[in-house]
C-alpha cells in the first residue's frame, strides 16, 4: 500500500488482499484494511463468498466482529447457496451466528 498499490486488488480468483487475511485469521491486516474508503468488505471471490464466509466458518469472532463493524453484508450467498451465518452454524459457531444476525439488525435500523 505504500508504493501505491491498491488495497482492493483482485486475483485471477476474484480474491482482495482484505479476503485473504480475513480467511487465514489476520485480524490486524483486516482493521488496517477496513479502516480504509477503498476497500470493499463485501468484495465476492469467484465463488461468491465475501471476506466475511471463511472467518465465520472457521470461528474467528475478532474478525467478524471487524468486518461487521466495517458494514459486512452476511446474508450473501456463494455458488453452492451457503451463507456465513449458515456456515458459523453448521461449523459449531453459534455465537459467530447469532453476532451476524445481531449485526443485520443493527443494519437495518
């Protein structure tokens, strides 16, 4: 980011620098990213999930807590009709689930 590139760039996958940490549980990487105008938190891979999917799905609660700060969208639904709620609930990741829907809420109010 400092030599100029931008924040929000995809891969050959559809994948954002923002999508890669939040999947693999950078937490750090995700705020500096969300902090950011230029960077799409609802940004979807090829399969399209958000940076929000894997982290509900694998029960990174400080990331999803981010991203859904950062106005996360987890209702979307990648190619097989998964959502991330749908994914923290079959992974075991109630609370993960119930936060994502909290945050819904709090979205439409």
């Amino acid at each position: 980011m400092r030599k100029g590139v931008k924040p929000d760039v995809k891969n050959i996958r559809s994948v954002t620098p923002l999508w890669i940490a939040a999947s693999v549980g950078h937490n750090t990487v995700v705020k500096l990213l969300t902090e950011r105008r230029d960077v799409d938190v609802n940004s979807k891979s090829v399969s399209g999930r958000s940076p929000v999917f894997w982290p509900a799905s694998h029960g990174y609660e400080p990331i999803v807590a981010t991203l859904m700060e950062a106005g996360a969208d987890p209702t979307i639904m990648d190619c097989d009709g998964n959502t991330a709620i749908m994914m923290a609930r079959k992974n075991g990741h109630e609370k993960i689930a119930k936060m994502l829907e909290d945050g819904i809420m709090r979205q439409t109010l």
